[in-house]
C-alpha cells in the first residue's frame, strides 16, 4: 500500500521490551535435539498459548496499521486472519518441532516509516521473521535493515520492487501487473481511447500508474497521470484534473476513503468515464458511505485473488477459522499472505537450518507454494527469478450490497495479453 522513494539505510539501536524472552541469547546459533540449527527468534519454550507443550517455540513479529492511518479497516481484519491462520497451523501439528507466536510481537505503525522503523526495532531481537509488514512506504524504511539482518517478511502490499528482494516473500500480481489486466479488462469491456491514473506517490501508486502507462502504450491509448496526497480532504486538484482531462478511464491507487471522495464528486460534477480502483482502493464500508451511488455507477475494482465467499480449501479453511466475523477482504488479503512464510519455514526445517539465514536460503529455493486453490498452481516460485516466477493473475469486482464483502464479481482470475507479454526486468515504479 505505498512506497518510500528512497531506500533508508537504519541505525543499530535496538529497544528491549521488559518482560520480552530474547530468544538464543541474542542470536548465537544454537543445535537442538534433533540437529536442527537455531538463532534468533526460535526457543525450546512453547508458545504462550502452545497447543503442544511439548513443542518449542518460533516468533514472528506483525506490524500494521492498527489505529489510524489509512489503511486501518484493512488492517485489522489483516491481522486477525494472521492469527487465524497461524493457530490453524499450531493445532495441525505445528512447524516440526515447533508451533508459531504471532501474537506477542505485534505493533501499529500508524501508516508511518518512522513509527514503523521504531517499531521493528523493538521486536527485532525477538522475532525470526515478520508475519505482517504493512505497506510500502513503511517496508521500505526497514528494507535495509531486513536485508543487513536476513530479516524474512510477508508484505501487506503489491509493489513490483519485492520480486527483486530476497527477504520479501510475496504473493499475489504486483500493482503494476495488476493495472495492467484492468486496461486489458477495459479494453474489451468498454475500449476506453484515454485513461488517467489518479494516485499517491510512491511504490504503491507510482507502481501501478506506471503500469497503466506501460498498459496504455500497449495497447495505443492516450495516457496521463495526475499524483495527489492521502485524505479525503485533500482531493479536490484530483478531482479537478479529471474533470478538465476528461478521460474515457480513470485508475485510483490510493486509500479507500479518497477514492470515495473523487468518485463521488467527480460523478456528481459531470464526469461521464469510468473508474476502476488497484486492490487496497476498495473497503466495503464505502457503500454506507455518500458516493455510494456513483461507485455502483462507474466503479470497479480489480483484485489479486478471489473474494470471501470463493469456494476453494483456502477460502474454505479461512471462512472455517473466523466463525462469525463480518466478512471482509482484509481476512481474505492476511490468510494468502501467510502461505509462503509457512512455506519456507517448513524447507527450513526440512533443512535443518531454521536460523535467519537458513530462512532466507530456503525462501529462495521455494518452487512453489501450495496455497490450497486461492492463487493458481505454480504461484510462489521464488527460485525462479522476478519475470518467470511473477504471478500474473487478476480478477474483477463491482460494488453490491447484496454480496457479504460488498463486491460481487464481474470476471474471474485471468492474465491479460498485455500483463502476459509484459517483462518484469525491474521496479515498474522506475519506468513512470
């Protein structure tokens, strides 16, 4: 969900939280009973809320936007899913020897990279890996240090820059691949000759409106880009550039709430196009919200994987370990994310080597990734490189009260001529 536009090199302070068990003496590789090798983050303590007392103990560390920033009603049900998922994986036995904490080191980066570096730090001595780091900007200010300390993290974003990082186990099509299947949808849906990418500034939106222009180039379309900043207050030159522009299509990359906004006001002021929102545009509140009427009208909203109700084992077991919840694809969104990490914890320990360094080898030796029906078979192959192991798929939603996540859909998983053609040869954000 957005980028920092450089990457920030940290500083070694660390804080320790009082009470907190730093695992293997601060990270000293240690040998356990069974041979496999250990440093941080890793006890022969179980969990706090071990299922199998027997069984040691991996911490991973989560941070989102928990309380206020922009992505919060995202975030949250993100999280949830995450320790769903990861007690679904404790109660079927665990990860060998051992089950998985994701609960103990969680933070709120507020949306902040400060915040957000502040935060890794703390947790850092503690954790082999993070279960969760939300958004671009924010990764982007721990990169660095991630790759310094051999440091796995899933990401809660899409930007293309990941399929070059090593400590970055990604899942789903990145925000450039992703606009451009949404141009190839319009194309056929409604052959748009102009579209504008209307989005914040960063990997997150610079990814995907780079996509959309390298999409618009593809396919002879008349391409232009208007940046704005986050808050719905904020968006009044967006809307402004639309309505001047004109364009047959406009792609929103930014927070849910500012989509809103220029929908809302750019329909109501005259604007006749189309709108189609990248993943993290779109919250099912948004149809209690005033620009209700003109979201059903002329939005849509593209998607890297199927919505709550999809019927696969993934969105089975998900629905299954959140009984009760109100749905949302935040839950959908955290369960996906968490596929690979399980995946490369399990080579690691089929490795014997289940120490950050040992985690990173086998992230990079992952072939694939079972995601039990929730991404096409071959997704996760990380040994493959950024371009052939990309994952290419999108699917495409419309707003519907009548659905449970606010979103029914309106063409299945596909990969467009454009996307498919597309080579991933570096950071799509740097070709805008």
């Amino acid at each position: 969900m957005g980028r920092a536009t450089s990457r920030i090199a940290l500083g070694a302070a660390v804080v320790l939280l009082a009470g907190t068990v730093t695992a293997c003496r601060g990270g000293d590789t240690e040998t356990d009973a069974s041979g496999l090798k250990t440093d941080v983050g890793v006890t022969s303590e179980p969990c706090p809320e071990a299922v199998d007392k027997e069984k040691g103990c991996i911490y991973l560390g989560i941070i989102s936007d928990l309380t206020e920033g922009p992505f919060r009603a995202l975030a949250v049900p993100i999280t949830d899913a995450q320790k769903a998922f990861w007690k679904r994986v404790n109660t079927g036995g665990g990860i060998g020897d051992y089950e998985v904490d994701v609960t103990r080191h969680v933070r709120d980066n507020k949306y902040n990279p400060q915040t957000h570096n502040q935060v890794y730090q703390e947790i850092k001595p503690n954790v082999l890996a993070l279960a969760q780091s939300l958004g671009s900007p924010t990764t982007g200010a721990i990169l660095a240090d991630m790759k310094s300390s051999n440091v796995i993290a899933a990401p809660a974003a899409w930007t293309s820059g990941y399929a070059f990082e090593d400590v970055i186990v990604e899942s789903g099509a990145n925000y450039c691949i992703e606009s451009m299947n949404a141009l190839d949808y319009a194309r056929e849906a409604y052959a748009p000759k102009s579209v504008m990418a209307v989005h914040l500034a960063g990997d997150y939106g610079d990814d995907a409106a780079a996509g959309v222009k390298l999409g618009a180039q593809a396919l002879g379309l008349n391409f232009s880009a208007v940046k704005t900043d986050s808050g719905a207050d904020k968006q009044a030159g967006a809307i402004q550039a639309i309505l001047a522009g004109k364009p047959d299509l406009v792609v929103l990359t930014m927070g849910p709430a500012d989509a809103a906004t220029i929908v809302g006001q750019a329909v109501a002021r005259g604007f006749a196009g189309r709108f189609i929102g990248t993943s993290p545009t779109w919250n099912p509140a948004l149809l209690q919200s005033p620009a209700a009427p003109a979201l059903v009208a002329k939005y849509e909203q593209t998607a890297p994987w199927n919505t709550w109700t999809t019927d696969t084992p993934g969105h089975r077991a998900l629905r299954e370990a959140l009984p009760g919840v109100t749905p949302n694809d935040g839950y959908t969104s955290g369960w996906v994310w968490s596929y690979p990490l399980k995946a490369a914890l399990a080579k690691a320990v089929a490795d014997g080597d289940l120490t950050r360094a040992g985690l990173v080898k086998a992230v990079k030796s992952l072939t694939s990734v079972d995601y039990e029906g929730m991404l096409p078979t071959g997704a996760g192959n990380f040994a493959a490189g950024p371009n052939d192991g990309a994952v290419r798929v999108t699917a495409i939603y419309k707003p519907d009260a009548a659905s449970p996540t606010g979103v029914s859909q309106v063409r299945d998983l596909f990969t467009g001529p454009t996307a498919q053609a597309y080579t991933l040869d570096g950071p799509c954000y740097e070709k805008l």
